[in-house]
C-alpha cells in the first residue's frame, strides 16, 4: 500500500519554508493538570483534570468554558453518551454527573473512597466506573446507585469500555498487564492473558472485535476477537503511552510522556511519531474523524490537529506505502514559474528536501521534518528567482524500525537538475 501527500508551498530567494506542526496549542485558560477527554463531535467536548477542573468547548476549541465542578478533587476520567448527559470520576470515589452539558454537575454517592480512574456509559442510566485496587462499580438508575463488583483483582484499573449490557473490558495492572472480561454483565470478570507484563492504562475499540490497549515503556497490544486475545505492535518508543484513539479499525492515535504523539494508517503494523511541539506528558486522546482529534495534558496542555496530525499543508491522498524511497523529476522541466517535486518514503523518516543553485548555494528548504512513509509532492514557485538552472536534493534518515529494512542502508539521498526559463 503506498500514502500519498500533498504539500503546497511558496518559496522565495532567501526565505527558508517549513511546514508547520499539525498540532495546535489552544488557549484552555488553565495551568492545573488535564487528565480526560471526551467529545461528542469535532466542535463539542469535556476535558477534565487536577483541582476538579472541567473545561468545556461547543466552538471546536476556540474557547473552552470552565465550568463548576463542585469539588476541588483531582478529575481522573470523563464519559458524555451526547451534549447533555456525561459524568467524571476522581480520587477519594468522587463520581460527577450532568444532565446538562455540565452547566451543573451533580456529586453521587459511589459507596467507595477508592480513587476512580476510568468511567463509561452505555445510556443515560447504564454505567461503570474503574479504579484502584480492583475497583469495578455499576450503575443501572443513572448514578443514583453504584453497585460495587467483584474483580477477582487487587490489581488497580484504569479504563473499561463497553459494548453493550453485558459485554465489556478493562485494563490496568500493578506490575502485570491486566485485561478483564465480563459477558454477563459484571457479575463475572475473567482474566484474559495480554502478551505483556506492563501496566495498561488506556484501552479502546475501533469495533466490536478490533481494539488497542496502550501502557508503560511503550506498550501497545492488538485484538481482532473482542478481547479474547491480545498481541504486541512495535510502537518505537519505550516513552509510557497513556491515551489512545482510534477513528477506525486502521486509523488511530496513542500519546504519552514527553509529547509523545503516535500515529497508525494501517491498524498499527506501523507507528509513526508526529511532532507534537511540547514536552508536556500528555494524558489522553481523542478522534471524532480521521482528521479531527484533541490531546490534553500536563499544565493545561491541550492540541487540536485537523489534518489527522500530519504537519500542515500535507494532505494524505492514498492508503498505500511506496516499496522504496525514490526522488521523481520536476514536472513540467523546463517550468516557469510553477513545478512540482515528489519524493516517496518507504519508512518513517526525517527528510530534507533543499533546492541549491548552479553554484551550489542552498535558496530554499522545501521540507526539513518528520514524515510518515508515504508519496509526497511539493508545489515549487520560482517567480522571485532568476532563470537558470537549479539543483534540488532529497536526503532522508529512516527510523529504526526492526520489522522493516529499507534495504538501502542507514540513509538515501539524491539530486535532480531543474531548469527555470522565464
């Protein structure tokens, strides 16, 4: 399969052009530590966090509202069925709920001071909430009553999704890879093995059968049979990954420590770092499309991407991954004023595309970043440069990726001859 971009840029003699992170930092109003997300289309969504904070968005992140909590307890997790009917859950039991977007959150009784990590509805009065020592709560009238289930774990839980009543899974651990199973409900949770001893916080599913939980060192696990059955991706990170999303069975993000922004065009056989411009461990994710996504994090970190995180001004054209790297001839050659220059990646990989003149100075950086394997073209403008002739050179460094070679060593360069007629 080969990924096709495209990448417009305008270039002029001694301004160097860079594309742009296809991450962006919105102004959330906020210092305090933001642990959850959840939306409910690409404009409308709840982030959640340190200190009881609740942000609030219906403006696709142009603004985020704080709302009242009431509570100061830290907001590990947060689940809205749609724009009105949502709850969170927190340290010390704290379970929130609103039935109106959060412009109220009502405190409920949860019956546990266990810190809650992970809460999910099926419906306005169907829910669960996960936490600490094996914690597993039910609620089947809205939250006015949570029923305490047994795990058979003293492991802690973060996350839990559910497919239907009676169906769902949940992972964690302490020192183990916990995946739990119920099918009836909760009244039974079997341990499903998980290929990993790491800890899990993060579990999601693109389908009923297909879905990935992420963890410690990098950890990334794989179902295709509804969590009967679980096995390892290469992620190519030992950075903890703490968030995970997925738009479709092929198409996902997972997030983690230091910035660490993941992203899969083929259900994970490959990983591919985007940048994220900041260090800031971030938390957890979410995609509404292939395109649209939030992360949230540390000290009020929250990035939006509408290009599927890709840097901006390239737009995947294709689902297929070139065989090879390659550098393509300009067309048209001769051009004025306009050619095209593509190059193809085989591999995840920094590339540097540079156009030099006859005497070998370098005029222009068209690309200089980080690139998923993929075609890619760049749109060149010379109308600001003389008539001549010109060099441009592709240089490419691929990751190490053990799975893949690139079976033309550590690096690939080469250059091409154009020529601008006016």
């Amino acid at each position: 399969m080969r990924f096709v971009y495209k990448l417009t840029l305008l270039v002029f003699i001694s301004i160097q052009s860079f594309a742009q992170s296809g991450w962006i930092p919105q102004p959330g109003g906020t210092n305090n530590f933001l642990t959850g997300i959840s939306l409910i289309d690409v404009n409308t969504g709840t982030v959640v966090g340190e200190n009881g904070t609740v942000l609030r968005t219906t403006n696709g992140g142009a603004n985020w509202l704080s709302q009242s909590s009431g509570t100061n307890n830290f907001l590990y997790g947060v689940f809205f069925i749609n724009a009105s009917i949502g709850a969170s859950v927190g340290i010390n039991g704290t379970i929130l709920y609103t039935t109106n977007g959060g412009t109220n959150w009502t405190i409920q009784p949860s019956g546990t001071n266990k810190n809650l990590f992970g809460v999910f509805f099926l419906s306005s009065i169907t829910g669960a909430a996960v936490g600490d020592s094996g914690t597993i709560l039910r609620t089947t009238n809205g939250g006015a009553n949570w029923a305490i289930q047994p795990s058979g774990t003293t492991n802690d839980i973060h996350n839990v999704y559910f497919f239907d009543v009676n169906t769902a899974i949940c992972v964690g651990g302490s020192g183990i890879g916990l995946i739990l199973k119920t099918t009836n409900g909760g009244l039974n949770w079997i341990l499903k093995p998980s290929g990993t001893s790491e800890h899990l916080h993060r579990v999601y599913f693109a389908d009923v059968n297909t879905g990935f939980a992420v963890g410690n060192n990098g950890i990334i696990v794989r179902t295709t049979n509804n969590g009967e059955n679980w096995f390892s991706q290469n992620s190519g990170t030992t950075n903890l990954l703490y968030g995970v999303s997925f738009s479709s069975t092929s198409v996902g993000n997972t997030v983690g420590f230091n910035g660490t922004i993941l992203r899969t065009i083929n259900g994970g056989n490959i990983w591919a770092s985007q940048p994220s411009g900041t260090t800031a461990f971030l938390y957890a994710v979410e995609f509404k499309d292939a395109n649209t996504g939030y992360a949230v994090g540390e000290n009020g970190t929250i990035l939006k991407t509408t290009t599927g995180g890709n840097p901006i001004g390239i737009t995947p054209i294709s689902n297929e991954i070139p065989e090879r790297f390659s550098l393509s001839q300009n067309y048209p050659n001769p051009f004025n004023p306009k050619t095209v220059i593509s190059f193809q990646l085989s591999v995840n990989s920094f590339a540097s595309l540079k156009v030099y003149d006859l005497l070998g100075r370098e005029v222009a950086t068209l690309v200089n970043e980080q690139l998923q394997p993929g075609t890619y073209e760049v749109d060149f403008d010379g109308s600001n440069f003389a008539s001549g002739i010109y060099y441009y050179t592709l240089e490419a460094d691929p990751e190490t990726i053990p799975y893949q070679s690139t079976a033309q060593g550590s690096g690939f360069t080469e250059t091409r001859k154009m020529v601008l007629i006016k």
